[in-house]
C-alpha cells in the first residue's frame, strides 16, 4: 500500500515531459500521495506556468521533442529559484547526469521507473522543504525569546485584543492590528501566524516605511530584466504564498502602490518591477498601523478601498501605559532575557529604579522597555541595577497622555504630532499623514519647542 503523505509535507508539483502516459502515471502516483500536480507536455507552456504559479519540485524531462530539457533547466532555476528540479530521462547516461546536477537539478530519475522510486526522490524533497520551514520556525522562536514571545498579560484589555486574535487566526480574513509603535504589533502577527492554518507555511515581515522603489520590490519582486540592476528578485508576496505576509505600518505605503496591494489582497494577482507577466500567491494578509487611517482617507493619502479590504476584522493593542498591572512581569522577565543572553550579574532593580520605571509613561511602549533594560543590564556591574543605569529622558520625562486623559485638548494634540513625526522620515510625510502642510508642521513643531534638526520622540 502507498504510504501517503500528510499535508505539512505535500508539495506543489509541476511535471514536463512530452510522453502523455509518463505525465498521467506520474501524476496519480504523486497526487495520490497527497501532493498538487500540474503537468504540462512542453518548454513553453511549463514557463508560462512558472511564470504564474510557485512550485516546490519540478519532474523536468530531458528530451522534450525536438527540444533539449538541460537548455531549460537554468530558466527554470532562474524564474524559481525555490523550486527543487528532478530530471527524467531514458538516456541515464553519467555525463548526461553530471551536465544536469551542474545545471542546478537536484536529483536524476532514469526511465522506466517504479513508483517506489518517485516517492523516494519526492520524499527526500518534501524532508528538505521541512527542515526549511521548521529552520524559520526556530528562528522565529530564538527571535521571540524576548518578553513579547509569550505575550504575558494580566490587563483584562490586552486579554481581549490576544482572544479575538486566537479566535480570527485560522480563518483567510485580512487582519488590521492597530496601536502605538512598540506595543507588540509585529510580535502578535507571528503569533496569530503561528496559531494558524498556515503555520508550516512561510511568513515574512515588510515594513511599509521603506522607500516607494525598494517597497515596490521587496513585495512584489525584480525581473532578470530590470533597468537598473539587472538582478532578478522574487519578493515576498512570492515568499508567502500559502503562508502569511505582514505589512508593517501600511499607512505609509505610497499611493502609487496601494492599487498593487489591493490587487494582491483581492485577486491575489501582482507582477514584478519590469515585468508584464500575471503572477499568483495566495498569501495572507496581516497589516499594522500607528496612524489614524479613517484620517489617512480623509486627507486623500490612503485608498478608502484598501482600507475596508484591509480591515475586515480590526484588533487593537493598548499602550503599556494603560496596563500598568503587566509592567512588573515585563520587567522580570527582560532581565532575566538580557542577563542570561550576556553572562551579566545583575539580579534585580533596586526600589528607586523600580518607583522611576513604574511612573514613567513609556512613549515607546514595550519595545522602549525592552531597550532601557538592555543598556541597564549592559552597563551595571553590581548585583542590583540602580537608577544611575536608567535613561535621563526617563528620569525627566513629562507624562504622555491618550485620548480621554483628563487633559487640554493642545497635550493631546502634542503627543500625537510628535509621535508622528518620531515615526516617520521626513516632516513632508509626517504633515502629510496630519493632514497639513509642512509649514504649518514646522510652525507647529518650533510652538512644541522642538527644532527642524531635533529628534522629536
């Protein structure tokens, strides 16, 4: 009896050989095993394919009629560099087998062959894509060691926001996660990945603050023809497929690209930087956003059309400041991170580092906390960490209010500006988020006392 694969190992198959017979048995013994099949009988149509689908593994036959399949074989590697190529071929000679392994293959199967040996070479493939995904896998969690991993909570509000995002994660919906930088937006994405159906699929992370030429091409990738550098790149939305992509502060992609990203979202459909072809990738979005974008769409500098597909279900992080219950677990547990990570000695705060921690506002949420005490635990070289290792500006720090402080409605005003412009590159795009223009920024800005050349957060 077949043993047949689950679904983490099933693979996306393309088949090209001009035998009609080799294609249908190869196929059934493949889909029986539970893996996707497309096969096609010659070198235009298999481009054509590759060209709007991703594959894992590609059977490639050598002699394709008049045609030479090792001719193909460096197009095929280049236009999917993922894909793990096996040839086939009646003519199992070792030159034949040398030329293809030097070609980029990555197995060679002689005609006539068993099924037994398919499985073996398909398995050896599907063995590799999983070592691959669960590296990632590692990987994320090595990099979710920090405090954010386990997103340890006590506030009945932040319970709320990781209930619903447990609650929506298997579902295909597009996510908005919405609160201040730093709160744990990029953190909770991977989580909500993680407790998904596409958790043994890729995930990767864009920040949309990129310029709008790099932004372009980290999403949706470079052609081998591209003008300027003449280097082809996949993109991420390539990456992805079958997995999750998140756009970090999607606020600020450029209008210009903001059609693009709906297209991906709604048909699933992009095309590379300098390229004409129609690709798919059936990828999931997650977007996050500081900013106001009912705003942004007001101010005519976000798609209305974008936001709605965008925002089919919307979860929002409170700032650490309105969870003061969760400061102390935050606090232990990045000490005990930072001090294992760098062999320190510091085993605690003593109680006047501990009362300036716990009044302090924290602007920058838990990623500023997680900063403040990497440089205590770096920089004492006592069993305690007093307040002399604590930042100045946190020492002498104004509170920072929200929205429905008891306060002039100017503080609020403030804040926000300010954060804004922290956020952003440059005061053109931070007055164009406000929706203002950069004089009136400016005017703004040196009324808060902050001057052009001054960091303003």
């Amino acid at each position: 009896m077949a043993e047949s694969n689950n679904s983490n190992s099933a693979l996306r198959i393309l088949i090209v050989d001009d035998e009609a017979n080799i294609r249908m048995t190869l196929g059934m013994c493949l889909e029986a095993d539970g893996h996707t099949v497309v096969a096609h009988g010659n070198i235009h149509d298999a481009l054509e394919e590759i060209s709007r689908r991703v594959f894992d593994l590609v059977f490639l036959d050598i002699r394709l009629g008049m045609d030479n399949g090792l001719e193909f074989l460096p197009i095929l590697r280049a236009e999917s560099p993922w894909a793990q190529v096996i040839v086939i071929t009646a003519f199992a000679l070792i030159q034949t087998a040398v030329e293809a392994m030097q070609k980029g293959a990555t197995d060679y199967l002689p005609k006539p062959f068993e099924p037994a040996q398919v499985r073996m070479v398909t398995r050896k493939v599907a063995e590799r894509r999983q070592l691959e995904l669960k590296l990632q896998a590692l990987q994320l969690a090595l990099g979710g060691l920090d405090v954010e991993a386990d997103l340890p909570t006590s506030s009945p509000t932040m319970q709320e926001a990781i209930e619903l995002a447990r609650q929506v994660a298997p579902s295909k919906a597009p996510l908005l996660l919405r609160g201040e930088v730093g709160v744990g937006k990029g953190r909770l994405a991977r989580a909500i990945h993680a407790w998904s159906k596409r958790a043994d699929a890729p995930f990767a992370s864009v920040s949309c603050t990129l310029d709008g030429e790099s932004l372009e091409a980290e999403l949706f990738g470079l052609s081998p023809n591209h003008a300027v550098t003449g280097a082809e790149l996949p993109g991420r939305a390539a990456f992805c497929d079958g997995g999750t992509l998140f756009l970090d502060e999607v606020g600020q992609i450029p209008a210009r690209l903001q059609t693009k990203v709906l297209r991906l979202i709604r048909d699933r459909e992009y095309e590379r930087v300098d390229e004409t072809n129609t690709r798919t990738a059936d990828v999931r979005i997650i977007a996050s956003t500081s900013f106001d974008l009912q705003r942004a769409v007001k101010a005519g500098t976000f798609r209305s059309d974008l936001l709605m597909s965008l925002d089919v279900v919307e979860i929002i992080l409170p700032a650490l400041r309105n969870r003061p219950e969760d400061l102390p677990v935050l606090i232990d547990r990045y000490l005990s991170l930072f001090k294992a990570q760098n062999h320190a000695q510091a085993v605690g705060f003593t109680s006047d580092a501990l009362y300036a921690m716990n009044k302090y506002a924290w602007p920058g949420n838990i990623r500023e906390l997680k900063n403040v005490i990497e440089r205590a635990v770096l920089l004492c070289r006592s069993d305690k960490i007093g307040i002399e290792y604590l930042p100045p500006n946190l020492l002498n720090s104004d509170p920072v209010y929200a929205v429905g402080d008891l306060v002039p409605l100017e503080t609020i005003e403030r804040n926000h500006v300010l954060q804004v412009v922290a956020a952003t590159r440059s005061l053109r795009r931070a007055a164009s988020i406000l929706g203002i223009d950069s004089s009136t920024l400016c005017r703004w800005m040196k009324r808060y006392g902050v001057r052009d050349d001054q960091p303003a957060a």
